[in-house]
C-alpha cells in the first residue's frame, strides 16, 4: 500500500528539487525512496521508472519555464522582449540548475509535441516578430537564439567566466546588443 500522502506529483517536485541539490544526473527511485523513508517498491504505483521520473520533471521544467518566458513576454517587444526572453533562461539556470538541466533532455517525439517545448518555440517565435525575419531565417535565428542563451548559461554555470574580468552581467548584456543588432540586421542571402 502506498504510503499517505505520497502522489505522482509529490514525488516529481520532489526530484525536482533533489535535482537542483544534487544535479539531475543523479535523480533515482532510490534517490527518491530514500528522501521519503519508503521501499523502492512503494514508488513503482507512482512512477515506472527512474527514466519516467526524469521525463516528468523535464516537463515540469519546461513548463516552468514556458510560464516564465509567458509573463516576461507580456507587452514587450524587439530588443526589450528579447532581454526579458534570454534573462528567463538564465535566471531559470541559476535558481533551478538541476530543473534547467532536465528541461534540455531529449523526448521522444511524441512527448516533445505534447509538452511546453512547443510553447517555447512559439515564444521565440513572437520575440523575432519584432525583426521581421521570413523562413527559413526566423527558423535559423531561432537555433541562433537557443543555441547563445543555453551555450552561455552553460559556461556560465560551470564557472567558465569566474576567473577573469569584466563582470558576466556585463558579458550578457553586451551579448543581447550583439544579437539585437544581429536580428535587426540579419544578413541577405
């Protein structure tokens, strides 16, 4: 019998939160059976498998994030929405490096066209509205987007930046002019 109290959702938050303690990498059933006090076994009503838990707080995460991005979005447009688009992801990753961490894990397709990932395309979408780009450059800019804000967030996270001058805020800022910039210049084929 499963223990009072204990729900599928109740045990995602929970690795949610480990993952942010201890990195997601480290996620079990048995992580989780331990920070509740039961059997392993206890868990398998709730969830399949360590991988399922991982899966569950990736969408969790993406959610999070999509809501995030949603009310940081709301009224801004051209460089003022992309700052506020980038500035989610980065403060996501530092409050939540082990969420951040499980919102960038592979889904099968199916799961991928079911979650916020979906939403999160979208926003970066509406945020190059502001810079009047077509296909296939929007689609090329998008990557460019994702590809800047998850490259420094990660460099960020793993101390690349700590040994040396100017400030990293000041490094991401200048780095959201150069992409301004780029996108209101985006060059002709």
């Amino acid at each position: 019998m499963a223990r009072a109290g204990l729900t599928t959702e109740r045990l995602i938050r929970a690795g949610a939160e480990l993952a942010d303690e201890v990195g997601f990498d480290q996620v079990t059933v048995s992580a989780l059976a331990r920070r509740f006090d039961v059997k392993v076994a206890s868990l398998y009503s709730h969830v399949k498998s360590s991988q399922d838990v991982k899966t569950r707080i990736a969408l969790l995460a993406l959610d999070e994030l999509a809501d995030r991005a949603s009310d940081a979005l709301a009224g801004r447009a051209g460089k003022d929405a992309l700052a506020a688009f980038a500035d989610v992801y980065r403060d996501y990753a530092r409050e939540h490096p082990g969420r951040y961490a499980a919102s960038r894990t592979r889904l099968d397709p199916e799961t991928a066209a079911a979650s916020a990932g979906v939403r999160h395309a979208q926003m970066a979408r509406a945020v190059l509205r502001g810079y009047d780009l077509a296909e296939p450059d929007q689609t090329h800019a998008v990557r460019l987007l994702g590809s800047v804000f998850h490259g420094y967030v990660d460099l960020e996270l793993g101390g690349g930046f700590s040994h040396s001058a100017p400030d990293t805020q000041e490094t991401w800022e200048r780095i959201i002019d150069a992409l301004d910039a780029l996108l209101r210049n985006w060059p002709a084929r």
